[in-house]
C-alpha cells in the first residue's frame, strides 16, 4: 500500500468512488478484538522460576553469595527470605489470613478497602529493585484464574486487571544484531513462553530495563510491550500467529488506554540539577507566584528542556501518537536521570480508586538506585500554559511584532513563541465539558472515560510521523478516533493509496471532518475543481497534506452512525436537506446596531513578500503600510469602502500612494479583542440577544423567523454556565428570565475563533448589518417514512436478520408511548440517556456484537434512541418539515445539504461545527455532470435547481398517489457538490434513512 498521505497536488484516481467501495467491503468486527483484549491479552512479569528451585535468582550474585553463606552454616533455603518477592508473597498470605474472605468482585474486601488484593495480579512476582534481572516470562490471566473467563460475556469489570505499565517506545530504526555498537545491541533477557519454553527478549536490553525501573516506581508487577506479548509473526508464519497481531494492533487503543500507566520512554538525559530543578519549581507554583518569582534562568532552563523534546525521536513515530492519545492523563514522560540530579522514584495513584495492589517499596527504599525520571505529561502541559502566560504577562501584541516591556530582544520572544507553539502540538490541550453532565460505566467492553480525537486531528498529528508499513496507519486512525467499524488492515494492503482507506474508514463511521475546508491550512483554497466529480471529497482528495486541525476530548457521545453506502455510483450520505429559496428581513435590528457593529470592527492587513524582495525591505514596506492605514482620516475612508464588500477595492482613496502589489486589506471582528474586552462582550451579547427577541417576536406572524431563532440559538450557546445546565433549548420567555442570560448573557454564548482569528459564528451578524437580510432554507421532509424498524433493515447490510436480533435485545422494554421527542427531555437530557443506552449495552450485552460488523455500540444505542424517542415516526417527520429553518452564508436560492456527524450534533459543539460543513449541491446526470451539460433527458426536469425543489414541495403528496416518483422521490436522486459553506441549524437526531443523499 501506498503512503500517499504527503503528496502535494495529487488527486485520487479518476474511479475513486469504485475503490472507496471496494475498500468498505473489507469490514472487521471489533467484538474478537474486545474479547482478545480481556481473555488473551498477554503480560510480561517476573520469572522466579529460579527462585522457587534453588532458592536465589541466577543474575543475583549478592543472592547468590549470600546462599551459599547459609548453605555453609546448614541455613535451609525456607529459612532465608533475601528477595523482596518472597517477602511479599509472605506478607500477602498472612494478610489474606486475617481479612475478610474475597467477594466475586475482583476479590474486594467487603469490610475495609485497605485490605483490597487484586486476585489477578497481587500473586505475581514483584520485579527485583536490588539487580538487575534478565528474566520474564508471559503471564496470562485467563490461564491462572479460568473460573473468571468461562463466558467472556460476563467477566466482571474488576476482573479485567488495569494494574500495569504499557510501555510505549520507539523501535530501532534499523534491524539490531549482538554485533550492532553502542551498547543498546540485542537483548540479554530471556522470555519463558507460555508453554514453558524459553526464547531470547526481541526488545532491547534498555527498553526492558526501564520498563521495570518504572514498574518498581509505580509499585506495579505487570508490563505490556509489544515487541514481547504480540506474535511478531513473519512471512512463514502460522495464521493463527498473524491473526492474534492483528486484533492486538486493532485493541491497541484498549491496552493503553485501559492501563494505569503507560511510560513514554524518551532519549532526553537530565543531567543538571538546576534544570530539574526549574522544571519541578514551575510544576510547583501557583499562578500567582510564577508571575512575581519566575526568573529568567528557570525560565531558560524551562525552554531548553521543551526544546529537547522538539528533537526528541519518540515524537516521530506513529504508533507512539495513538499509544499516548490512548494512554490520555495516565501518561508519564520517562526521562534518563543523570549521576547528579535529584528526584524521586516513587509513584503511587490514589490505592481506594484504583485498588492497586500492595507492594515491598511501598514502605521501604531501593537498594539500586532508579535511573529514571518519570514526569506526568500533564506537568509539560503545565510547564507549556506556565511559559505561555509569562508571555502574556509581560509583552503586548502590535500587529505581528511582540515587543517586551523590560527589553526582552524581539527575537527571544518570537523564538519562545514558536517553541511553545510548537511544544504544545506534541501535547495538546484537551477540551473539556464545563460541567459534570457526562456518566461512564466500567465494565464489559467499556473501560471509562477515553481520550479521542476525529479523522481530520488524526491525521494533523500523524502527517509529522514515520510509519513503516502504511497500512497500519489505517489502524492507528481507527485506534485514535475510537471508532467501532474497523478494516482489516491485511485485506486492504493491496487497494494501493492510504487515503483512500482512511477516506472510507472515516466515512463508514459517520466522521465528515476530513471533508471540511477549514481544517487546513489554506482554507481559501479553491476547493471544487469544475472540470471533474468528486467535489464531496474537497479539499482532501487533493492536498491531505495540509490538513491542520487538532482538538482533542474525553466527552464525545459513542457514535450513532446511520449506515453510509459507497458505490460505484458515489456516496450516499444520511443527510438533512434545506430548500433556500427567500430572506428574512431583519432591517430594524442592522438599523440600531449598525454603526456599533461596524466601531467594533478592525482592519486586518495581509501582506505579501514581493519576488526579490529583501528582508529589509519588506519589513520597511511592511511598517509603512500599517503607518498610513492606522492614520484616523485613511481608517475612517478604508472602513466606509469596506462597508458592502469583502476586500478593499483598488479604486478606494483610502490607498493613497501606497504601492498595492501583493496588499489585502480587509475587515473583521477579532476573536481575540472580544474575548479580553468586557465591553466587546456585552455589546455583542447584546446584538445577538436582540436578533433572538427580534425573531422570537416576528415568529408570532412569520413561523419561519420563530424556527430561525432557535437555530441561531442552540448554535451559539453553551451547555453548562457558571455550573448550571438549566439553559433552555428552545426560544422562550424561560430564555429572558433565566439568571444567567440577565447578569452574564456572554457566558451562555460558545464563540469559536477560526484559523484567521475571527469568531466563525457571527458571520451572520455581520450579513445583517450589511445587507438588513439573511438566506433561510426549509427542512426538505422525506418523501416517505416509514417505521423505524424498516428503515433501519432497509440501510444495513444483507446480514439484517442477525442485526435485528442484536438491536431488537439492546431495546429496552418501557411502558407508555414512544411519541416524538417529549417537551420535557433536554438535549443534555437526551445525550445522557444515550450514553446510558452505550453503557448498558456495552456492559450488559456485548456478545450481541459478535454478528456483523455494522452492529456495534454505536448502531445499537442509534436503534434504541430512535425507537424509545420516536425519531423516525412520520410525526416526528411532519413536525421536523413544519418546525425546522436554517440560515446559511449563500447569496441566493439553492439546495443546500447538511451530512448528519454524530459529533457535531451535541452539546458542548465541536468548534469544526462552525465551519464549512453544508454542501451546497445541485442535480447531476448519470457520469456526474451537471444537469445543465444535459440536453432533451426525459428522466431529468431542465429547471434550476430551486424551482424543481418548489415543485416538489407543492407536489409531494400528489405525486405520492399518482406513483409519479420524478418529483417526490427527489431524494433518490443523484447530486454534485458545488460548494461548501457555513450555516445555522439546530442540533439534529439522526436522519431518517430515506434521506441519504447521493453524492458524485
């Protein structure tokens, strides 16, 4: 397979449609992959096999001297307890002796959690901390505790044993042999397999070193590296080999994220006290005294420690991105120690919350000193917002340059700023919920709260990563995103381009971000190229490369994907669908707050280097612009010339003699100042809270202005204020009189900032001052509805027998009706009841996904939701087809589709939500052309696409008794992308079935 992830300007194949399809063929169960991950996951533990039979381990020679010392003196070798382990085994039987017997609960005390013992891992060996040892052997839980294994189905959560160490490291880059030089050659350890044999360690010596290093930091018996408990089959092999590789790569997610510490091993050597000293001290302090005790040396000494893991190798490997994505806040950063620097090697997490199993260096200290320094990655994500906020505090923002108000040299500030910028990518926020709204279950396939990302932050982090065999990456993407449909990465090894399988991957589990032209880096670009299909698939099937958006969160919603279809045909896309056809007028709200509108505007200058010009040069011509347009009388001429348009026009005076070669001058809200300016935030609450009353009111008269503001609405707000997550979802008196909207309408209000530093949501604010009018588009109902239950067969796969068993017992059994969605179930409410559907099926019923690929947690809680719900009833419909308008960012009549994301429709939104996500599509022949390019077709009505949409609408139910399917089955069609654009619509269910539209 091809890595073509990198390659510039290069479109997919002209068939690409057909190799997408091709591809979605090859779908995996993941329910082998869970089951793998709880009964046949392998670990590495001590091997005391030497212990038992003679009484010392064969690497001890202090142990083994002092045997022999016993032997001399006729000491029994029972009597002589030199090695931590049997100390502990000791400890651990006279405790179980006392203790109240173990309960079915992973053996919990049911009187006092001190006396709590992990029965998988508390009878294991502890690792030695007075040598080092070279010898492992594997270690099966299923093998040692049978009882709890016998239904895979109904292993108990406390069972699935989290207490060890996942050990993320980077491979050799090159094949390693006992005569490689420079000391990390080979290994020395010796592996005991399962069935007693013994093999030599495929991972190195000082990869294994460290991992027990850790492991005795974090008082912890158990390891996972990959190198040791996945087969590493080659090409001669047995497949049962090759197989159990690939459900580890596809559970790789589950073993990181589920274990209580993954240890990062980086390269960086620490070797001056003062530096460990500066990073612990800024870890340490409160914001307060980072900004009157931070001195320029800690600082220093801070900036050079991020710049050693800029250069660190570890952050290059692919694997490495998902394996700490995985790990999530359980990752530490395992650091080299030097001779000199002092830290300490003992780690231990909360033992009632974790239950974590007890350990000899719990209360006593080692006897070989520890050679690592293990930091948690969220003490660099301290030390990075630490760093940050210094500069914020001491320098201010002039146009493009930072000047520092004690002298700081520009370029010491511009070279820390690109250091943090920088920093932060390898370890990027997380975005979080704003209050406790979210429930996780423990237990069957469900291991709590994860860290994941969507396609399109997958592929920003992995297009500065190496990975060897491309077809992994297909699984890497799978892993970081958490999604349930899977490929099987052998199968679609020989479909030759990687894009094309990540492209279906992400489709197939409902993930459009890929598709969005303000996840890269040029968003300008022009995206649809006329002259040939495929413009869905804009901008990546062209420039992947330049993919640049990274958000990650821990609160996403499992997927409710409703089933994709790839054929050669195109792509049918579950879809909401807006006929754009009239404005809305809202002159009286552009008349009061125009001029206040447009004060609170800035110029934005975009300045070009000019071919051959110099760097002295440019600045100079660069300083002289920003001179003559921050003269008032030129602001005040250049804002009044940008009034009705987007760009300066060449003819405006306010250019003056200003050369215009390679100059933009353009107008814009700044995210930045409304955020820092209290007045900026009440003067644009204030206009967005007037549009809302505005429309509240006209909705009296005018419905659709009624629909409009409830749009606009549940696009801009919040989910929790202040701790309070009472907000009303709709437009109401309910709405003025809530607290928080009276004394702090800012806070209920998300504003997202895009790539050029504007809130990307308030473009429809600026439409209104500009023109008095908005485009709103109509809900297109569905020709036909039926019962949820047909639909649902209808859009799965050929296996929909077996699928409607498994959903059929994922319902729950209620009492009452299932109308549409009640009055007085929130949209908080409704996303917590799903994620109880997840948890609940995950836990309770997890075999029910063993049958066809499509049936997994995500189709399943969809099948609930709407049943329980009433989503897909035809009233449901009706009232969608009666209550629903949107605006969108058009200039005039169109169709306009919105592909249904599961992971956009919740609150708190994605920011990628705001974007260019609607599709503005128009009728298109059998090769894809538009309807216009054909002439005299009897299957295609030669009218633009708006007025066969009105037809439609006015001729649906006549059309529907006469069986004339031209018109009312519009949604059968097939379409062209012509362009994408932003727009406001509520937060969405699932769609109907019927209503995958297809796209070429």
């Amino acid at each position: 397979m091809e890595n073509d992830m990198k390659q510039r300007n290069a479109p997919l194949s002209a068939n690409f449609n057909l190799r997408i399809a091709s591809i979605s063929e090859n779908l995996v169960s993941r329910y082998k992959a869970h089951q793998w991950a709880q009964s046949d996951i392998k670990f590495l533990i001590y091997d005391d096999t030497d212990v038992k039979t003679n009484g010392y381990d064969s690497d001890d020679e202090e142990g083994m001297m002092n045997y022999a010392l016993q032997m001399s003196v006729q000491d029994t070798p029972e009597s002589y307890n030199h090695h931590p382990t049997k100390t502990s085994e000791l400890e651990l039987q006279k405790d179980s002796e006392e203790a109240v017997p173990a309960s079915s609960h992973g053996g919990e005390s049911q009187t006092d959690d001190e006396d709590f013992e992990c029965r998988v891992c508390s009878t294991c060996p502890e690792s030695p901390s007075n040598h080092k040892t070279r010898k492992f052997r594997l270690f099966r839980p299923r093998d040692a505790l049978p009882e709890l294994f016998q239904d895979p189905d109904k292993i108990a959560s406390v069972d699935i044993c989290a207490h060890y160490v996942a050990v993320s490291y980077c491979w050799p880059a090159l094949p390693q042999t006992d005569d490689t030089p420079g000391g990390l050659s080979g290994s020395t350890y010796q592996i005991r397999e399962l069935d007693g044999s013994v093999r030599k360690a495929r991972a190195l010596d000082d990869v294994l070193d460290r991992a027990v290093d850790v492991a005795n930091s974090c008082g912890l018996r158990m390891i996972w590296v990959d190198q040791e408990c996945l087969p590493q089959p080659g090409c001669d092999s047995s497949d049962s080999e090759k197989h159990e590789q690939q459900l580890g790569i596809q559970a790789m997610d589950i073993v990181y994220h589920r274990a209580l510490i993954t240890a990062g091993l980086h390269d960086i050597t620490i070797t001056n006290p003062l530096q460990m000293s500066a990073i612990s001290t800024i870890v340490d302090m409160s914001e307060a005294r980072l900004q009157n005790e931070l001195t320029a040396e800690t600082i220093a000494y801070a900036l050079d420690f991020l710049k050693s893991l800029l250069r660190e190798r570890w952050y290059t490997r692919a694997w490495v991105a998902q394996e700490a994505l995985s790990a999530g806040p359980r990752l530490m950063i395992v650091l080299r120690r030097g001779e000199k620097v002092r830290y300490t090697d003992k780690f231990r997490l909360d033992r009632k919350r974790h239950h974590t199993p007890r350990h000899t260096l719990d209360n006593s200290s080692r006897r070989m000193a520890s050679e690592a320094i293990c930091l948690p990655a969220d003490q660099v994500r301290d030390i990075i917002r630490s760093l940050q906020a210094m500069l914020q505090w001491n320098f201010f923002s002039n146009e493009k340059t930072l000047q520092g108000d004690e002298g700081w040299p520009q370029k010491l500030v511009r070279e820390t700023e690109r250091v943090l910028e920088a920093a932060e990518q390898l370890h990027p926020r997380l975005s979080r919920q704003n209050g406790p709204i979210d429930i996780h279950a423990i237990g069957g396939y469900s291991y709590g709260t994860r860290w994941t990302v969507d396609a399109a932050a997958a592929l920003t982090i992995l297009n500065t990563r190496d990975c060897r065999d491309a077809e992994d990456l297909v699984a890497i993407v799978a892993n970081m995103c958490g999604f349930d449909m899977r490929l099987d990465t052998r199968a679609v090894r020989d479909h030759g381009s990687v894009r094309e399988a990540i492209l279906a991957l992400a489709l197939l589990n409902g993930d459009l971000s890929l598709l969005v032209p303000d996840a890269y880096k040029n968003p300008s670009i022009e995206f649809i190229d006329p002259s040939r299909n495929g413009g869905w698939a804009s901008p990546f099937d062209r420039v992947a490369m330049e993919i640049d958006h990274l958000t990650v969160r821990n609160f996403n919603l499992h997927k409710l994907p409703v089933p994709v279809n790839i054929t050669e045909a195109g792509v049918a896309l579950a879809s909401y669908v807006w006929e754009v056809d009239d404005q809305l007028d809202l002159s009286p709200i552009k008349y009061q707050y125009q001029h206040i509108w447009e004060a609170m505007k800035c110029l934005n200058l975009a300045i070009d280097w000019l071919e051959k010009e110099t760097p002295e040069e440019f600045v100079a011509r660069r300083n002289a612009i920003g001179a003559h347009f921050g003269r008032r009388v030129v602001l005040r001429q250049a804002r009044e010339d940008l009034f009705l348009t987007d760009e300066l026009p060449q003819g405006s005076r306010a250019w003056g003699d200003i050369d215009r070669a390679g100059v933009r001058v353009t107008q814009w809200m700044s995210a930045d100042r409304v955020k820092e300016a209290p007045e900026m935030q009440r003067m644009v609450s204030e206009i967005v809270f007037a549009i809302l009353r505005f429309l509240y009111n006209t909705g009296v008269s005018d419905s659709r202005a009624y629909g409009l503001a409830n749009s606009i609405w549940q696009f801009l707000r919040v989910d929790v204020v202040n701790g309070r997550d009472d907000l009303p979802d709709v437009v109401s008196e309910e709405l003025w009189e809530h607290p928080e909207v009276i004394t702090a309408p800012f806070k209920t209000l998300k504003l997202d900032t895009d790539r050029n530093g504007q809130c990307s949501q308030l473009w429809f604010v600026d439409r209104i001052m500009r023109h008095g009018k908005v485009w709103i588009g109509r809900y297109k109902k569905c020709p036909s509805s039926k019962p949820p239950e047909e639909n649902m067969r209808r859009a799965e796969s050929p296996t929909h027998a077996k699928d409607e068993q498994a959903m059929a017992k994922a319902q729950p059994t209620e009492e009452g009706s299932s109308d549409h969605e009640r009055p007085s179930t929130s949209i908080l409410q409704r996303q917590l009841r799903r994620t109880m559907y997840a948890n609940l099926i995950s836990i309770q019923i997890p075999g029910a996904m063993q049958g066809s690929p499509r049936v997994n947690v995500g189709t399943m809680s969809t099948f609930v939701e709407v049943t329980t719900s009433g989503t897909w009833e035809a009233a449901a419909e009706e009232a969608r087809g009666s209550n629903l308008v949107s605006a969108f960012d058009v200039e005039g009549p169109c169709l306009v589709m919105t592909p249904y994301n599961a992971d956009w429709e919740m609150l708190p939104r994605p920011a990628l939500r705001s974007q260019r996500v609607c599709w503005v599509i128009e009728a298109a022949g059998p090769g894809g052309e538009p309807m216009g390019a054909i002439a005299d077709s009897s299957d295609i009505i030669s009218r633009d696409i708006a007025g066969q949409l009105a037809e439609s609408a006015s001729t649906s139910k006549c059309a529907e008794n006469t069986g004339d399917e031209k018109i009312a089955d519009w949604n059968k069609r097939t379409y062209r992308v012509t362009r994408k654009v932003k727009g406001l619509w509520q937060l969405m269910e699932p769609p109907i079935p019927g209503l995958c539209i297809t796209v070429v």
